[in-house]
C-alpha cells in the first residue's frame, strides 16, 4: 500500500514521504498501532502510544518527535473550507 506523495512541514522545511502500511493495534498481544512510512528511500516505523507516536525499537534510524508529529498531522484529513 504505498501511497502517493505527502509532505510533512517541520522547522521550515518541507519533507516529502510515503506510507506503505498501516497496522491496526492487536487487542490480543497487545501490540500497538504502527505507521510504516519511507522518507528520503529510508523507512520508518513509528508505534501509537496513549498519548503520541515514537519510533519502534529496532528502526535503523530514528526519526526526530517532532518530524514525526508533523507526519502525523500531514496523514489527518483536510478541514473543508
């Protein structure tokens, strides 16, 4: 499932990304929600926390919070205007 383009506006800068999947939490393991993305040919997968997301343990780089909070807002639907 990659998607198309997206942009992600963090510090004054524009970073362009895909998604490539999205897994919904596992009630049973009690694994959370993740987002695989690549960013720049690097992926990334981040996990859904009660109150944020952060990098999974194990991505070969990390990713800065507050790039990906702007990867975040950057997936959330368009308010109509």
């Amino acid at each position: 499932m990659t998607s198309e383009k997206l942009t992600a506006h963090f510090e004054n800068r524009e970073y362009f990304f895909y998604v490539v999947k999205k897994v919904p939490a596992d009630r049973q393991t009690g694994a959370p929600e993740e987002l695989h993305i690549t960013m720049y040919g690097q992926p990334y997968v981040f996990q859904k926390m009660p109150d944020k997301w952060i990098n999974k343990d194990g991505n070969k780089m990390n990713m800065a919070l507050g790039l990906i909070e702007a990867v975040i807002v950057a997936l959330q639907p368009k308010a109509q205007e």
